[in-house]
C-alpha cells in the first residue's frame, strides 16, 4: 500500500512542470482594470486559505503523528475551553471581515454602469447570440463556426485537437472598441443563458423579458473567447462568444462595413441563382444554422427534433410556403430566422432542404418568392 | 405475564418481513441498502459523463442525452443515495442511541421507505421516454425545464413522491427524540449525531414544501396556463431561482449536518477521548441550519440583483465559516492528546475533516459575490460542492458504516480490505474532483457535453479519477457483503473508545432492543 502511494506522488512530482504552465491551473487576469481587481481579490483570498489550511492541517497531522495509542499516549480527558473557543470564533470573524471589506469595495464599482459611451445588447437564443448595437442601429448573429460544428457531432470522426480554437470560434465576431466604457446588456429570447468572457472579469445571466446591464473598458486590443455559462439545452455547449477589441476608429469603420453589408442583405429578394448555387449556399447555411438540430443527415433527433429528410413540409408541393414560412417564423422550439438570414439564404437553404437527403424534389426556391412569403402570412 | 411472555427476538421470514416491517432496524436496513443501490444508479451515470468528457469531441453520447445524465446524476445522488443513506442510519441507531424501543411511529416510517422505490422508478423512468429523461439540470430552471418532453410530469411527481418520504421521515425522527429518550436522558446529553438528525429533521420540514410549491407551480405553467415564471405573462423566470434556493441552501445542511454527527461521533471513539465542546457543537449546528435559510441567493448572484441584496447574501454567505470553523476546531481539539488509532472509520473521518474544509475554503472563495462572477457555473463550482458532497458527506456515510457495521452484523469487517478501500478512494476522489478547480478557473463552463481543446489534459485525468473511484466502490459492496456473511465476532462495544448507548446492547443488535427503558449510568452518557 505504501509503496503504491510512493510512486503515485512520484509521478505527480515528476510531471513537467512546463507543461502545467500551459494547461491553465488560474484565473485570467484580463484586460479590463476589473477584471485585474477580481484577479487579484481571488489571489488574496486563495492565499489566505491556502495558510489557514497549512497552519489547521499541519497543527491536526501534528496530532496525528504524536498522539497515538501506539507511542504508548495516555488519553487527556479535558473536552472544554471557553478560552480557545471565544479565540477560534473571534480569529475566523476578523479573517471575514477583512475580506468582506475589498469585497464591497470592488461589487460596487461592478455594479456602476454610468457613464457609458457606447451599449450593445446581447440577446442570447438557443443556441446563438444576437448583438444590437443599440447607438448605431446595427445587429449581428453570432453562431458556432462551421469547423467546430462538423468535428463537434457524435462520432464525427474528425479530430478536434487540430483547431486550437475549437468551440469558441463563431461565424461573426463582435467587435468592441478600446479603452471605451462598454455597456453590455444581456437578455434573452427563449431560456435562460449566461453572457461569458473571462477575460472581461465577468458573467451575466441572459433572461427572457429581463434585462440586466453590466460594463467593461477592455485595455488591450485582441481576440477575447468565452461561452455561455447557463444550461440552456442540448446546444449549451455550442454557442461560444468571440470579442475582438480595436481602437475606436477601427471600431467605427467596421460599424460602417457592417451597416453596408446589411443594407446589401437587405435587398437580396432580385437575385437569381442556379440550382448549383443555391444547394451550395443552401448547404453553408444549414451547417451553420440548422444542423445541430435536424443534424447532418437531416433525421433530426427522435422525440425531440424532427426530421427533414422525408418529412412532408420538406417535400410535398402544397406545404412548400408552409416551409419557408417555418424557417422565418419559426415553431414551437424551432427559433425564427426571418430577421437573421437574407432573403437569398432563407431561399437557398429551403432548396437545399426540399432536395439533400434523398427529397429529390427538384423545387427550386428563389428569394423573390421568400420575399413574397413575407408579406403574406 | 409469563403465560403471554413470547419470543421479542422473533423476527418475521421472508419477503413480508421487509414489505410490512415496522421494525426500525429493518427499515434502516432497507433504506441503507437502497441507497447504496441508488448510489451505483448514479454512479453508472457519472461514468457516462467521465466517459464522454474523457477527451475532445462527442464519442458516446448526443448532448441531450449528456444533459439528462448530468440532471439524474444529481437528482439521483442527492435524493436518492445521500439523504436516503442519512435517513437510514437515523432509523437504526437513533433509536439505540436514546434507549427508545423503535421509532414513535413505526408505520409511517414504513411508508415514508416504500415510497421512495416508487418515486425512483417514475424518475428512471423518465430516460426511456419520448423525448428523453429531464435535462435541464436538477435545479429545473425554467423556461429551459418547460421545453421537458413527456418526462416533465414524471419529473414533478417523483420529486413531490421524495418530498413527502422526507418529510414523513422527518417527523419520524422529531417525535421518536423527543418522546423516546430514556428517563433521564435531557437534550443536552443525547448524542450529536442525534442532535444533527434533529436539525436536520426541521430543516427538511421546512425546506421540503417549498421545493414542493415551486415544482407544482412548474407543473401548472406548463399544463394549465398559468405564468407564475413566464415574463411573457407577467410572471418571473427569477423567482423561481428564489424559490428553487430557499429550499435548495437548506437541502445542502440536510445533506452535510448528519455527516457533521456522524464525525463526531466517529472521532472521540478513535482518540478515547470525549468531544471537545459538546454545547458549542449543538449550537454551532443549530447556527449553521438558522443561516442557511438566509443565503439563498449567493447560488444566484449572477442574475442581476440590486446590489444592497447581493452585499446582504455575501455577508450571510462568509459568515456560515464562523460555526463551520467552530465545528472543524473541536474536531482537531478532540483529538488532540488523544490515544488515537487508524481503523477505517477514524481515517475516513479525517479525511472528511480535511477534504471538506478544502470544500469549505473554495465555498467561502464563492460566497464573495465579485469573484464569484467569474467562479459561478464553472468546473470550479463543480468541484467545490463534489468537495463537500462526496469527500464531505459521501465519507462521513462511508465512516458510519464501518463503524456500526460491527453491530449491525455482529462481525468485524475485513480491517485490511476497508483500509484499501479508503485508500483508494481518497486518492481516486481527489484526481477526480481536485483538477476541476483548475478546470473552472482556466474558464470551461459546466454541464457541457464537449470543450475546448485547452482543458483536454485535466479532463483525462479527472476521468481516470472517476473511473478509478467508481470501479473502488465494488471493494466497498464486498467488504459490506462479506461482512454479513461472517468473521471475527464483535464484541458488544466493539471499539475500545467508542460512546454511547448503542454499545451496551449486544453484536449483532437484536431485533428488539431497550423494550424497558434502560436504567442511565454516567459512564453510558458519555460524549
């Protein structure tokens, strides 16, 4: 037995201790002053206990190794002392008390969100996040990239270990501006979801018909990933948030490239595409959007999510408008699409789906007609 | 009274002996043995999720199903093995500990056992339906929880079936201490594990129909239109949280008071010497439970409250360390200049002291609101309440069983075989549950089915920790059978040091005990 404890400690010892560096034993520092204060106030407070449990561990193994029956000990029989006990309530009061006060401290000024020059509103969906700039009038989705998509299905036998950002890369990441008091708030559409970047120093809730605000001023310019932190589904895993931060004046050139992108989204319902073009198109936007729920052999999951493939809305003439209509407006646990995609990618991917998976129908939707759908609902 | 004089030892055969037994040794009998079936339930499930979690990618099970394992897990474990286990050693050795010939109510406890096999059964249930078992995690969160598929009504059900053995349960054991103590015996001398049964007994009163409120207002926003936690219809996803927690923060010291009884009991037997500051330990429990019900919402600071609500429940939060470190203080004070010896018991019983302080020390890292912003549904959490929960009570039952074991079966257990399963488990638990605080700091969130290649490494190895504890439960399950079966015979008091009343009826306790109250001696009072 003890030799086996031996060795095991042995090992533990023996692991490249260059390799714990990289694996991420702490909390983040951060690049916002807050998230530098909740680093250092963990620090304080992980230090404070590691000694009281060096000093309390140490004085009981003390014990243990000298009062023992078998060095021949004879039991004390004291079981009372008002004093050490008045001293061991009073030293763990003053202990809380110590920390409570930077505590305080450093809630309040999370909690101050005036001030702010610019807000964004994160609305979280199942299973993506929806971004509204509310000063420039501008709105982005944000979904799972397509990579991680395709490697995350079940036995997808593609190895995740060769994306380095697998799972927390999204299609459109949001771009903030530096030293800029942000104020973000978090809400939601369907469940309850959790608006995470560490490096931010913070989580929100995201909760149907609330809003919640919070703050950050980002530091550093770069690239900053995090998840949503709320079980909200079987997608919970898979809808991770990416922050690009820039100075401002890139910042207000990307808002400008935006808000054209949009404006040119917006009026896609004159564009013709072949079949080739739409299935090619259709099949993009249903890996990102539609696939880890209908998965990618369109069978859906039993019970839970239907399937397309065979499934009537997805192949008979007279339920064709009953199609696109469900993929703008959405049904029961199927979220509507209608403000996110563009009249040519709600057309492409109705095509792809009344044809992929052996539907074969040969229906060819283009964006006039999902332009029309809209209008008559 | 001769002629009517029959045999108490008598206990009735076969199956009816356990489908109609009043005998509270029987029924804590069943209910141990229902827990540690419930415990490998769960335990199956938890190898799923250290399965799945072994490495990148999905290669076993679809997220859904990932969830509903996460849910049952915990459903499973904390209604079923943990409070069952407690609720189990309180029917046997409350009654033995007071002098008390059975439980006050013997036919209700009956019942409040026999519901739970029918409760598990519409929770297990629930995996084989349409749709899938629930899986929005065991807090049942709305809206997330209404998305349920047909399981949603067997999920409500179950929980009232659990509710209500609880609280029958509870009752149970309040009205047995304080009617069935022995002459002589005043509260103040009964012990600890008593008094924590005791606390926790009106903890589960008052906390259980709370949960029982909150799942039927689920119930009725779901069939019959109501909106209680819809903000669509005037109502508030939120407070269901609030009343989710108002019961869930007493639900935890349900779970941990009794394993606090249990070490006490447990550790002046090992240092033959008596409990360092019995009165401080009653009122240091009783303080834990009273605060309890005032901290609710640090399990849910990040859902925006007006900051004067979240700074009231970081106070109320940090100060439960205060009798907390009361009660780890006299553990270490008993047994110091004691005469301690290492049987199973005493180590698990340390390492519980140990290993549930580290749960202590992150929970109070948890409790500070501004940190716990970055803490909150993270591995770290994960970690620190599997440090209180498994290390922590899981241990303490673990203790209780070896030590009782000896009376119970009137058999030694196989002292070698406990001690490699403490061993093992001890080691296996904390390669399993320690790299999760790293987890949790480095950023990955919890109950997700897949992650980020970054926390690839600790993920192995917390799931080499969790199969390795898992496969080291069997040890345990042989251990416990073996000892059944036969072995050296226990002495009446079966350990040099041990205190209590238990002791003073023979190995293995007969069916009847303490018929006539017994006549207290000072030596049988002891702490």
């Amino acid at each position: 037995m003890k030799t086996f404890f031996i060795k095991f400690l042995s090992i533990l010892a023996l692991f490249p201790l260059t390799a714990f560096a990289e694996w991420g034993l702490n909390m983040r520092e951060g690049v916002t002053q807050i998230s530098q204060r909740v680093y250092d106030l963990h620090m304080v407070t992980l230090w404070v206990v590691t000694v009281i449990g060096i000093v309390v561990f140490g004085i009981m193994f003390w014990s243990i190794f000298h009062h023992r029956k078998s060095k021949g000990v004879k039991p004390a029989k004291f079981s009372h002392s008002t004093t050490v006990e008045v001293i061991w309530t009073a030293i763990p009061l003053a202990i809380i008390i110590a920390l409570a006060v930077p505590a305080t401290k450093l809630l309040i000024d999370m909690e101050d969100t005036s001030g702010s020059q610019i807000t964004v509103k994160a609305t979280g969906y199942q299973w993506k996040w929806k971004y509204d700039y509310i000063d420039d009038d501008l709105t982005i989705f944000s979904v799972l990239d397509t990579k991680s998509t395709e490697v995350s299905q079940l036995n997808s036998g593609l190895n995740p270990m060769e994306n380095e950002n697998y799972l927390l890369d999204v299609d459109e990441p949001i771009v903030l501006p530096t030293n800029t008091k942000i104020r973000i708030l978090t809400t939601a559409q369907d469940v309850i979801h959790a608006w995470w970047v560490p490096d931010l120093g913070w989580k929100r809730d995201a909760i149907p018909g609330f809003i919640n605000d919070n703050w950050a001023v980002i530091d550093k310019p770069g690239t900053y990933r995090g998840q949503c932190a709320e079980i909200c589904g079987k997608g919970h895993g898979y809808m991770p948030i990416v922050v690009k931060a820039v100075p401002m004046d890139e910042y207000r050139i990307w808002v400008a490239e935006k808000k054209q992108e949009a404006e040119a989204k917006k009026n896609t319902a004159d564009m013709v595409l072949t079949m080739e073009e739409l299935m090619t198109k259709g099949e993009a936007v249903y890996k990102a959007q539609c696939l880890a729920c209908h998965q990618a052999n369109g069978e859906g999951v039993p019970g839970v999510f239907p399937a397309l493939a065979g499934s009537a809305v997805a192949i008979e003439p007279d339920q064709r408008l009953g199609h696109i209509h469900r993929i703008i407006y959405g049904k029961n646990l199927m979220p509507a699409f209608g403000e996110q995609l563009s009249d040519v990618d709600i057309a492409a991917v109705t095509t792809y789906e009344r044809n992929a998976w052996g539907n074969d129908t040969g229906d060819i939707v283009q964006a006039k007609e999902v332009s029309e759908a809209r209008n008559k609902k | 009274m001769s002629t009517l004089a029959h045999d108490h030892d008598h206990a009735p055969s076969g199956l009816k002996r356990w489908i109609y037994s009043t005998n509270h040794k029987d029924i804590g009998t069943l209910y141990l043995i229902f827990a540690l079936t419930m415990f490998f339930v769960g335990g199956a499930m938890a190898m799923i999720i250290r399965a799945e979690l072994f490495q990148p990618g999905l290669q076993f099970v679809d997220p859904q199903f990932y969830n509903s394992m996460v849910t049952v897990h915990a459903l499973i474990m904390i209604f079923g093995a943990v409070m069952p286990a407690g609720v189990g050693l309180a029917n046997w050795m409350i009654p033995l500990m007071i002098g008390a010939p059975d439980m006050a109510l013997p036919r209700m406890n009956n019942m409040s056992f026999w519901i739970l096999p029918f409760g598990f059964a519409l929770l297990i249930s629930t995996l084989f339906m349409e749709g899938g078992g629930p899986a929005g995690g065991w807090t049942m969160y709305p809206p997330l929880v209404l998305q349920t598929g047909d399981a949603f009504p067997f999920l409500i059900f179950a929980i009232h079936f659990l509710g209500i053995s609880s609280i029958m349960g509870a009752i149970n054991i309040i009205a047995t201490v304080f009617n069935m103590r022995a002459p002589g015996m005043s509260l103040m001398q009964m012990p600890l594990f008593v008094w924590t049964w005791v606390i926790t007994s009106f903890l589960l009163i008052a906390s259980l129909p709370v949960l029982a409120g909150a799942v039927t207002m689920l119930l009725t926003d779901k069939y019959f239109g109501t909106s209680f936690f819809d903000a669509a219809g005037g109502g508030d996803p939120v407070m269901f949280q609030h009343i989710f927690w108002f019961f869930g923060h007493p639900e935890v010291y349900i779970l941990a008071l009794p394993a606090f009884g249990i070490i006490s009991q447990v550790i002046p037997a090992f240092s033959r010497k008596p409990l360092f500051g019995y009165a401080s330990m009653v009122y240091a429990t009783a303080s834990i439970a009273i605060l309890s019900f005032v901290v609710w919402a640090h399990h849910m600071f990040t859902v925006g409250m007006p900051l004067k609500g979240e700074l009231f429940f970081m106070y109320a939060t940090m100060l439960i360390a205060v009798p907390t470190g009361v009660k780890v203080f006299n553990w270490m004070a008993t047994m110091w200049r004691g005469a301690m010896t290492f049987e199973t018991p005493m180590l698990f019983a340390i390492a519980f002291v140990i290993l549930f302080t580290i749960g202590g020390f992150s929970g109070l890292m948890l409790g500070m609101a501004p940190v716990d912003f970055q803490y909150h549904d993270t591995y770290f959490v994960v970690a620190h309440f599997h440090y209180v929960l498994l290390t922590g009570a899981v241990f303490a039952l673990m203790s209780a069983v070896y030590y009782w074991l000896p009376k119970w079966t009137g058999y030694m257990y196989d002292e070698k075989l406990g001690k490699i399963h403490f061993w093992l488990s001890t080691i296996s638990a904390n390669v399993l549950f320690f790299p999760q605080h790293f987890l949790g700091l480095a950023g990955m969130p919890r109950r997700i089915p897949d992650y980020n290649i970054q926390f690839a490494d600790f993920n192995m190895i917390s799931s080499i920790g969790g199969f390795a504890y898992g496969l080291t439960q069997l040890l345990f399950v042989y251990i416990v059978i073996k000892c059944a079966l036969g072995g050296k015979k226990a002495k009446d008091k079966a350990w040099e040091g041990a205190r209590g009343l238990e002791w003073y009826v023979p190995s293995p306790a007969p069916h009847h005990t303490f018929e006539t109250p017994p006549k207290l001696t000072k030596q049988m009072l002891e702490t």
